[in-house]
C-alpha cells in the first residue's frame, strides 16, 4: 500500500481505511473490539533505555501519564540498554511497550544481526527523530569519524540500537572494525571521555541529552560533522535515515553541525490488549502539554506522521486510535 505524504489528510484517510480493512481480520484472541482505554487493567512495563537519556526520561513521563488515563493500569519503565535490547524485551515477555530505533526495529523484523530470529513486534506510533551525536574534546585533533581508526570510542554497547547506527556509520567512511568500542551505559561513557579514558564518545537518542549538557560544563566539547553519510546509509541500508541538525547552543559546541537522524517508533507486544495500545495512544497524543511539563525538553511527535510505523504494523488498538482521532476532525 502506498504511504501518503504526511500534510495529505485525504489520502491519510484512504491510508487508515485500507489499514482497517487489514486490522479487522487480524484483531487478536481475547482483545476487545471496543477499543477506549477505559476498560485497561493490569501491568504495562515501557522499555526504556539508558538513565538520564531520552528514552528513560520520556517513558518515565509516559509511565506516570499513562498511570492517570488508565486506573486500572500500573505502569512502570523497564531501564534496558537501548533499542537491540527493547525488541527483546517484547519477545520475551520482560516488556509491553518499547522504544525502537526505526532501523533495529526492521533488523528485530527480519531476524538479521544482532537478532537471531525473526521477532514480531507492532507499532503504536511514530514519534520524533533520533540523533547520531558524537563528540570530542573541543581540542582533540579528531576531525572526521575516519580520524578514529585506532582509537577508541564510547557507545551503548551491544544492546543499543546506537551501537547498530555506529557500525554502519564507520563501515560507510571505511573504518569499520578499526576503532575500539567501548559499551556502557551513557553517563559512563560520558565519564570516560571527560577523563580522556576514551576519545569520542558517540550516542543516538534526541536532543538535547541532559547527559551531554552537564558534561560539556565540564569539558568544552565539539561535534563531527556526519551530513555527508545520510546518502551512503540510504543506499546500503534504506530510508530509516534522513539529515539532520545538531545545534550548537545546548552542548557550547564552537558551532551547529550536521548529523545522522534516525526514526524512532513506540512498539508493543503483539500479546498487548486493545484497550492497553489504545490508551498508550492516547497518551502520546492527547496528554502531550501534561507530558511537556514533565520533560520540557522533549520534542513531542505529531498524529499526521505518528500512524507511520510501516513496515512494522500498526498495533490494532493503536489502528483504532489514529481512526477515533480521524472521525473526530484532529
């Protein structure tokens, strides 16, 4: 089925209809049909990610939102190393709803590395953009992500989707399995790049990352410039990453640079109920100035692209949810 373009709302309707037409075979045993959030009961565990990141501090907001929609719901976040680990989260029954990097969640879907099976998450929604971050010390003479071949560079380690992006990335400059990776979560690898245990420190999640803001008061830091590899990554691996702005104010970079973004999805198990998805939905969307005040600095995703989860499927609660909001006129 084509995807329309995101500012066509009549084509997004003939989208979400032929999506129903789909989702009505497939609503799955002992889901209702009815869809509100209302008749929610029991756990939801929201994989997160590293702490202090934005995964974490967005799935905590969602968690204590989620928790005031849906009484009947106790919700809490699962603290994970990252995307890799979140799709396996779902798989094996640890999590409900995860946050996915668009590319892992495509790797999660196919059975490819670092996955060893096809797994079969669902989508509740599009939300905003992740971004590649790799920094240095401002007086580093790193220049160029080919500049760390030999050297060493702190990531999120295996279970990351950031590790996923990273490798692909040091492929397309032709350093790949040249540069030392160090795992961690990322206040430690913020740690061992303030103590010069490590020389760049790289991290994908959006902007700004509170991590990287308190370690540049600490050491002035500068970005690489990533723009040229959006082309070569689009080429080999497909149209989960786009260009990107890395500004220069939040972190005190000498100046704004490009970078790599990526698209992040809210998933869910497939075992989740309607009315659980729906109410996460609801959440996302209609609780954003509640979920603002909590996570200033966390940019809220939009319903137009938000139903855009292709080729991972629309949860049918979430299915529901986009059409609910469709009829009403959103």
């Amino acid at each position: 089925m084509r995807v329309p373009r995101l500012g066509d709302v009549h084509s997004r309707r003939r989208f979400l209809g032929g999506l129903l037409a789909v989702g009505a075979a497939a609503v799955l045993p002992g889901c209702s049909s009815s869809g509100p959030a209302d008749g929610a009961t029991g756990r939801l565990r929201i994989a997160t990610g590293s702490p202090g990141a934005v995964f974490e501090r967005y799935g905590s907001a969602l968690a204590a939102e989620a928790g005031l929609l849906m009484p009947g719901v106790a919700a809490d976040v699962l603290t994970t190393t990252g995307s890799v680990d979140n799709d396996l989260a779902l798989a094996d029954g640890r999590a409900d709803v995860a946050f996915s990097l668009g590319d892992t969640a495509l790797l999660a879907l196919a059975g490819a590395d670092p996955f060893t099976a096809p797994l079969d998450p669902t989508g509740l929604a599009r939300l905003y953009d992740s971004f590649l971050q790799v920094v240095v010390p401002r007086d580093s003479p790193v220049a160029t992500l080919a500049d760390l071949a030999g050297r060493r560079l702190a990531d999120g380690g295996t279970g990351s989707g950031g590790r996923v992006v990273v490798d692909r990335c040091l492929a397309a400059v032709g350093v790949g399995g040249q540069v030392e990776l160090e795992g961690g979560p990322l206040a430690d690898g913020a740690e061992l790049l303030r103590t010069g245990a490590v020389d760049a420190l790289a991290y994908v999640s959006g902007f700004p990352v509170p991590a990287l803001v308190q370690l540049a008061a600490q050491l002035p830091l500068r970005a690489l410039d990533l723009g040229d590899l959006v082309g070569p990554l689009v080429e080999a691996h497909g149209p989960q990453y786009v260009a990107g702005p890395l500004p220069a104010g939040p972190y005190g970079l000498p100046e704004a640079v490009r970078t790599v973004a990526v698209k992040t999805y809210l998933l869910a198990a497939p075992e989740l109920s309607e009315a659980a998805a729906y109410g996460v939905c609801s959440v996302v969307f209609d609780r954003q100035d509640a979920i603002r005040a909590r996570v200033p600095d966390v940019r809220q995703p939009t319903v137009a692209a938000g139903m855009f989860t292709q080729p991972v499927p629309l949860h049918p609660g979430a299915l529901r949810w986009f059409r609910d909001h469709d009829r009403r006129g959103g």
